[in-house]
C-alpha cells in the first residue's frame, strides 16, 4: 500500500468498501501546515530536493533508480519526461514511501526535512501529495461524502474542528467553480462512472480540496481527448496558484503546451539525464527520446 493508501484505506473501511486503488488523498485541507513544518518559507524556497537518488524493487532488488538529482522550489512547476519504463513513475512512489522499493542510497528533502525518515502519511501531511495513474473507484460513496472524510481526517489530526456538510461546501464551492466543474458531480459516487477527463479532474479536485503543498501527477494525461486534456490542463493550473509545487509526469508535449513548466527534465535508466527548458519537450516530439540523449 501506499502511503496515502494508509488514510484512504482507513476512510474506505469507515464507509465498508474497499478502494480497488489506494491513493495518496488523506491529507489536510486548511491552510496551516504540520507543526513539524517551518511556517514562515518566503517565496522561492526549497521545497523538493532529491540528491543521488537510488532504489530497488523490494522483492527483486532489480535497481531502478540509479541516481535521480532533482530540486523543486515553491511556485515552480517542473516535468519529467521519459520513456515507458524508465522509472518516472518507481521516482513518484519512492518519494511518497511506496512500500514495493527499497531506497539504497540518496537523499531526499521536503521543506528541508528528511522525507525517508518520515512514515509515508506524515509525508502527505508535510504537503507532498501524489495523483496515482489509475484513479481509485469508490462505489456506494459520493464524492463529497470522500472529500468530506478526507479533509476531516486531516483536520482532526492537526485538532482542528471537522467541517459538518454545510461548511465543507462552503469550502468547496469556490473550488468547483475555479476547477470549472459541475456541483452535480459531487453528488455522484466516487469515480464511478466518470469519463477519462472526468475522473482526471476529480483528482485535480481532490489535490485542491487537500491544498497540497507539492503536487505530483503521474500522467495526468493519459488516455484523454483534446477537449477533455484542455479541461485537464486548465484545472491543473489551478494547483500551480500560489507558491505551490508541481511535478508532471509525462510522455507528450500536447499537456506541457498549455502548462508552461519551468523546467523539463529526461529520464533515462533510471536518473535525469538532461534538464532545460520546453523546448526539450518540442525536440522530443519530433526527433523522439534518441535526439536529445545522442549527443
Ligand atoms: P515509467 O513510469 O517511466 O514507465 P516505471 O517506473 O513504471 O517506468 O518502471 C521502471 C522499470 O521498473 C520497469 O522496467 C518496470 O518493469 C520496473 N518496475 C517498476 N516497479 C516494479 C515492481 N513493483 N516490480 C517489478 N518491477 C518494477
Ligand atoms: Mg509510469
């Protein structure tokens, strides 16, 4: 199980289902931060920094990531493109504590706290919070009965006072209106249902309900059509307000077109091996991976 899994798995045993995915959803959704948290970051701090990153597969010790280096400030959004099994993903889950990878050597920071120290949930509760690929279908809960119980949770372990029903869609209603989403879809069981594009921005929804300090979407993208990746695109701009973090996985520069990222990065074998602008995105989509690493 993920890390996330741990509170989701806990809100989905509450309501007697079990979520066919876990996800990394369970944490706070005011705007204090853990006390364990410096409060007072000023604008550009460090919020990300990954040095020399290695990890295995638990089970196999095939390593994976073979020195990731990677530094992510507040209010930058950063991509990480690659091809398919060149570990953006195994990076994702190692770094929010997925229990199926060993790291091996490396160091990773979050706001300058050592994240391989931390159990996986107090991770999420630090602000770093990870979209999965497969979002999770939760049947017989409605979407605002889950955002409800997520943000509460959150809520309760920092001893703030739950949100009843009537002051969460306070809370949320400017959120649905930012995110350009119908209220009726919060009526609707969790996922269940929903298009492609639909469930991409529940979990968009669900990032922003959870206000996470850092924000990680693992092909957010994927399987979308150009209608529903423009209405994806516009609500993940909506996570980059503020001084928030960002960091897209992705194989097309279609998204990174209407996201604009600060910095691009390649993945190859495991570690980044070319970082620049967007433009890298462009050399990619015409002379694929092979144009950039052959050099
Ligand atoms: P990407 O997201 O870039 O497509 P992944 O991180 O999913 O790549 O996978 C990188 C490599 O690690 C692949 O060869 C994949 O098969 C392997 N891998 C990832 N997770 C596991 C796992 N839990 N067990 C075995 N192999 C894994
Ligand atoms: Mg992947």
């Amino acid at each position: 199980m993920s890390h996330t899994a741990v509170s989701a798995a806990s809100l989905a045993s509450k309501a007697r289902v079990a979520p066919k995915f876990t996800r990394a959803g369970a944490r706070g959704c005011a705007h204090s931060r853990s006390s364990a948290v410096k409060v007072t970051a000023a604008k550009g701090d460090v919020l990300l920094e990954v040095k020399d990153l290695t990890a295995k597969v638990a089970e196999t010790g095939e390593e994976i990531l073979t020195g990731v280096t990677l530094t992510i400030k507040e209010g930058e959004t950063h991509a990480i493109m690659g091809k398919n099994g060149s570990g953006k993903s195994t990076f994702t889950k190692v770094l929010v504590g997925h229990p199926s990878y060993e790291v091996t050597g490396g160091t990773a920071t979050f706001r300058g706290q050592d994240l391989f120290a931390m159990e996986p949930e107090e991770r999420a509760r630090t602000g770093l919070f990870l979209s999965f690929q497969s979002p999770i279908e939760v049947p017989g809960v409605s979407n605002t009965d889950f955002l409800r119980m997520m943000c509460n949770e959150r809520r309760k372990s920092r001893g703030e006072p739950e949100l009843d029903p009537l002051e969460f869609y306070g809370f949320l209603t400017p959120k649905l209106e930012q995110l350009n989403m119908d209220p009726s879809f919060l009526a609707r069981n969790v996922n269940e249902g929903f298009s492609g594009g639909e469930k991409k921005r529940n979990e968009i929804l669900q990032l922003a309900v959870m206000e996470s300090e850092m924000s990680i979407l693992d092909e957010i993208d994927s399987g979308l059509d150009v209608d529903a990746l423009r209405d994806v695109a516009a609500a993940v701009n909506v996570l980059k307000e503020g001084d928030k973090g960002l960091l897209l996985i992705t194989h097309y520069q279609r998204l990174l077109d209407a996201i604009h990222p600060d910095f691009v990065h390649v993945m190859q074998k495991g570690k980044i091996v070319q970082t620049g602008d967007v433009s890298i995105a462009a050399k990619l989509e015409e002379g694929g991976f092979e144009a950039l690493t052959a050099k």
